[in-house]
C-alpha cells in the first residue's frame, strides 16, 4: 500500500503486513503501539516529578529549579521540525525504539549517578536537556504511527483511548509513585523510570510490519535535510484548513496557558486555600481529561465534527469568566474539569484530523512545524498571563483570557464553515481538495 493513501491501514506499512480485509476493533498493531505508549507515558510521568524533587534536593534558588523546566521545553523550538524530517526518513517503529534506548541509557546514568551520591545540578540540566531532545523524535514518530496501524474511521476513538490513559498513566499513577519511591531512595525513581522506557521499546518488537513512508509515485525526496524540513513547512502554509486552526490552536494555546499558569494563585491569593489543595485541582484537571478522551469519539458520531471542535475549544473562555464571577472553590473544581475535559476533546479531534489530511511521507515535518509554532506561543503566553496579573489581579486575567478565548470564536467558525466538506469527509477515504 502506497505511503500516500490516507484510508485502511497501514499507510506507512509494509503490504505484506496488511490484514486483507478491515477488522472490526482496533487491532493487535494498536493495541501493541497502546501498550508501549502506556508504559512509556507512566515513565514520563515518574520522570516529571523525579527530576524537580532531586533538584530542590541540591538546591533551593528558585531561579536554578525553574531552569529544569526550560530545559525540557526548549528543545521543542530547536528541534521538532527537524526530528520530524528525521521521522520522515527512517522506519517510525524503529526510530521509537531508538528513542527509548537513548531514553533508559540517559535516565539510568543519572540513577547511578544518584545512588552513588556523584548527582550534580549540571547532570540534571543536561538530562533534562538531552531527554526532551529525544522526546520531540519519539513524540512525532508515535504521532505517525496512529495512523499506519488503524483506519481513517478508527483515529478519533485510538487517539482518544491513546490520550486517556496517558493522563491516567502521568498523572494518577506515575507522580504518586516517583514521589513515594523518592522517599524511600532518591535513586529508585530514576532506576525504575530507566526500566519503563526499556520495557517500552521491548514491547514495540511485537509489532510486525515496516512503518517507513515512502514519497508518493513519481514524487522523489528532497536534496537535503533542509530542502526536506522546507517541504514540510511549505505543504502546511499551503493547506488553507491546517494552517488556519495551527494558528488558531496556537493563540488559544498561549492565552491557556497565560491563565492556568498562575492556577496555584488563585488557588491560595483569591480563594485563600492552602497550598496543598493546588494539588486536588490538578486531580479534578487530569478527570477531566481522561473522561475528554474517552467520549470525543462519542461526540463526533453524535453532532458534526465542526460543531464539537467549535465547544470544545469555546468551554475554556466560558470556564475562566465564570471563576472571576464566581470565585469559589467549587467554581474552580467545575472549571479545571471542563477546561481540561474539552481541551483534551480538541487534541484529539485535531491530531485525527492531521493524521487523515496530511501525507504520511510528510506527516513527521508537518507535525514538528506545528508544534514549533504551538510549543513557541506558549512561553509567551504564561508571561504575558503573568504580567497581566500583577498589573490588573488575578480575576481580571480571568475574564481577559476567557474574552480573548471566546472572540477567536470568529476566526474558528468562519473556518470551520469554510472547509466543512474536509470535515464531513474525515471518516472516509476519499480526498477533498483544501
């Protein structure tokens, strides 16, 4: 089957591994991609709060702790379209394992590091440094692979199952663990996230079949690496649909994050609660999301597609003017739920719709060009947010974010309007011009 098909599966796969005739479930290919994905989501999760923990460990300057975060989000700037090029030349299933070789080698040496008491703030930079790195190769080749191992029908509800239990595996089960671990041993954390990542690549060898694209008939790869990235970036500037919602997401995105940076603050300034109970609205956050993912599928064969991503990306506006009107504890519960219960149902719907519309021999540079816009915003937003903040208060960043939410309403539905064909076509194989 041709790289270049976006209906059955296996887009990217070899021929001879293509089940003759659709199955009915997801299939042996994905459920074996879940598994993997599950037990490398736990050790991301493990990793997330390992890493902050054994940092206040060796010190307490706050400027030296936020530093670590930097470090893992820079490398999406630097290289996610570049990793997507990459993605785009070699097998995806390989280049996962690869990953999390690079993964257990990198994450191993700091636990040893750490249990013979050698751990230094520099090997935590440069950890922190090297595994995003390796996350934006990973991230972008799992992407690709969703849709070589189901059909076009199929995206919605695998990336749904895909994206809850990543919240479940992160959140719920992977933070509690390292932090439980990191009491017991501050190597143990590093030692068992280590072994996930090995346990996760291990697995991606029951999966059979070859998932590198190939170009379409008659269309050669590019010269280089840099006329390739410039391939990828030109086929999204050109396609009117994707590049309007990248642009969309991204600003809704840096507005999301400038409020729900300061969540811990109005968690303890404006409903003057103790810090502690940040961490039971970040629960309620992470429920939302599970139970977003799980019913997006849901959603989409009950109303059109174009009318769910619309609420789905409207619920947060509404959901941050009604915490600055009603500043309460169980406002804010409510809000965290839905905000990230919908945001979840737009991730979603939004990746399912890449991975039908973009060519799979493209998938992996058009992918690292978005996220580099999305992941570019972000930053700016959370400062903005909390310029806002110090300037007008706490309240008043909520109704300016949810405002701002609510008026890319327009942009989002003239969109969406404009291209409803692309839409109504998404759980078919036929193609529509964009």
């Amino acid at each position: 089957m041709s790289a270049s098909h976006t209906g059955t599966p296996g887009p990217a796969a070899d021929p001879k591994s293509a089940p003759s005739a659709a199955p009915r479930g997801l299939g042996r290919g994905f459920w074996t991609l879940f598994s993997s994905s599950t037990v490398s989501n736990l050790a991301d999760g493990m990793g997330r709060v390992a890493l902050p923990l054994l940092a206040v460990s060796l010190t307490r300057e706050p400027v030296l702790v936020a530093a670590l975060t930097s470090l893992t989000f820079l490398p999406w700037l630097l290289f996610a379209v570049v990793s997507g090029a990459l993605v785009d030349r070699v097998d995806r299933r390989r280049a996962m394992i690869a990953a999390q070789v690079v993964r257990t080698v990198i994450v191993g040496l700091l636990g040893a590091a750490v249990l013979t008491g050698q751990a230094a703030l520099w090997m935590l930079y440069v950890a922190a440094f090297a595994l995003g790195a390796v996350e934006t190769l990973y991230d972008n080749a799992a992407h690709s692979m969703t849709p070589a191992v189901v059909r076009r029908d199929q995206l919605e509800k695998a990336n749904g199952r895909v994206e809850a239990a990543s919240v479940v595996a992160d959140s719920f089960l992977g933070a509690p663990l390292a932090s439980a671990l990191f009491v017991a041993a501050a190597a143990l954390p590093f030692l068992a996230n280590s072994t996930l990542f090995l346990l996760a690549g291990v697995l991606l060898l029951f999966l059979p079949g070859r998932y590198r694209a190939e170009p379409a008939a008659g269309a050669g790869r590019p010269a280089n690496l840099r006329a390739e990235i410039a391939e990828g970036v030109r086929w999204l500037w050109n396609h009117r649909l994707l590049r309007g919602l990248t642009a969309i997401s991204s600003l809704h995105g840096a507005v999301f994050q400038g409020v729900t940076a300061v969540t811990v603050l109005l968690v303890t300034d404006l409903l003057r609660l103790p810090a502690a109970a940040y961490g039971w609205f970040v629960l309620t956050g992470g429920i939302g999301g599970v139970v977003g993912g799980l019913i997006a599928p849901v959603l989409t064969r009950r109303w059109p597609r174009a009318v769910v991503m619309a609420v789905a990306l409207t619920t947060p506006g509404v959901c941050f003017v009604l915490i600055a009107a009603l500043p309460f504890p169980a406002t804010l519960a409510v809000a965290t739920m839905l905000g990230a219960g919908s945001i979840m149902v737009w991730n979603i719907l939004i990746m399912s719709l890449r991975q039908a519309l973009v060519p799979p021999a493209l998938f992996g540079r058009v992918l690292g060009a978005i996220r580099t816009v999305l992941w570019g915003f972000m930053p700016l937003g959370a400062l903005c947010g909390g310029l806002l903040a110090e300037a007008f208060g706490l309240r008043a960043l909520a109704v300016i974010g949810g405002c701002l939410m609510l008026l890319l309403m327009v942009p989002l539905g003239l969109i969406l309007h404009r291209h409803r064909a692309v839409l109504r076509t998404l759980n078919s194989s036929d193609t529509v011009d964009t």
